[in-house]
C-alpha cells in the first residue's frame, strides 16, 4: 500500500514537471518569424512583411498596433497560393489574397516538397506564404503583433527601420 502511494505521487509529480516544461517552452519559443519586408516609395506608410510559422500549431493574428496602441489605417493578412511572397507588387496576383488578420491561421511553414506539390496543382487552396499588409497615413515608427499560439496570447514589439529582431527581419 504504502509503495503504491509513493508511486502515485511520483507518476502526478512526473506529470507536473513534464506540463510545466511544456508550457514554459510554448511561452518562451517564438514561432513567428519574418525573412522580408518591404514597402511604396521609400515610405514608411504602406509596408508589408513576410511572415512564417516555424512551430507545431496554427498560429492566430488578434491584434495589430503601430506608434504605440494606435491602431493602423489598415492592417490585412495576405495569403499567396503560389511561390511568390507576400511583399509590395502581389496585390495584383490573381492567385493571392488579402483578409482581416484574424481571419485565417497561420499553418505551419510547408516543407520544400510540399510547396512543390502546391505550386503544381492547377487549383491550390492552400497558402504557401504568409505576409502582413499595413497601411497608414503617418509614417509607421513601431509595430506591435499580437497573436495566438496553443493557446498562449504572445506579443511581438520592434520599432520598424527595420529591425525586427524577435523576427530575425533581414535588411
């Protein structure tokens, strides 16, 4: 009896240790991550930046703010079905599309083979790339992200001329 009860404790304890480690690498793993930006003539004012997820789960945009909590003209998630990125110019493209950020998670980033197989499908529904579009009538000094990954609200803060470091943005 009384080995028992001291494996129960050690198998509840196990279990404890092992959440606990699971959700600390969640809260402190960042999987949005950016490789590009762009933006209009030399403007500050209409930018887009390329966005991958680089963890196990969908992640969700809730929230965007630029200048501090001020919210932008216009703040869209843009989804290419092709190979093209979502930077300045694919507005254009019949084969991409703008919608609310909330609108649509973020999958996983797709393996090369898998965006292969996308590109040569005739009719693609799935999103290859991500990116975010905003628009504002001043010029756009910080940007803060927020969005949802397993369930944990995680916030990404930089000022923009570029340097994006929780987003590894390349210049």
């Amino acid at each position: 009896m009384k080995n028992t009860r001291i494996l129960i404790t050690c198998i509840i304890v196990l279990l404890l240790v092992l959440l606990l480690a699971g959700y600390l690498y969640i809260d402190f793993r960042d999987p949005l991550k950016s490789r590009g930006m762009s933006y209009y003539n030399n403007e500050t004012k209409h930018i887009f930046i390329e966005i991958i997820n680089e963890g196990f789960a969908d992640i969700r945009l809730t929230d965007i703010s630029i200048n501090g909590d001020n919210r932008p003209q216009a703040a869209n998630l843009g989804l290419s079905f092709t190979g093209r990125l979502v930077l300045g110019g694919i507005e254009d493209d019949p084969k991409s599309q703008f919608v609310s950020i909330d609108e649509v998670p973020i999958s996983r980033k797709l393996s090369m083979d898998e965006i292969e197989q996308l590109i040569n499908e005739e009719n693609n529904n799935i999103p290859i790339h991500y990116g975010i579009q905003i628009i504002n009538d001043e010029d756009i000094e910080d940007i803060t992200i927020k969005y949802k990954y397993m369930g944990i609200t995680k916030t990404i803060k930089s000022k923009f001329m570029c340097k994006f470091p929780q987003l590894d943005c390349a210049t």
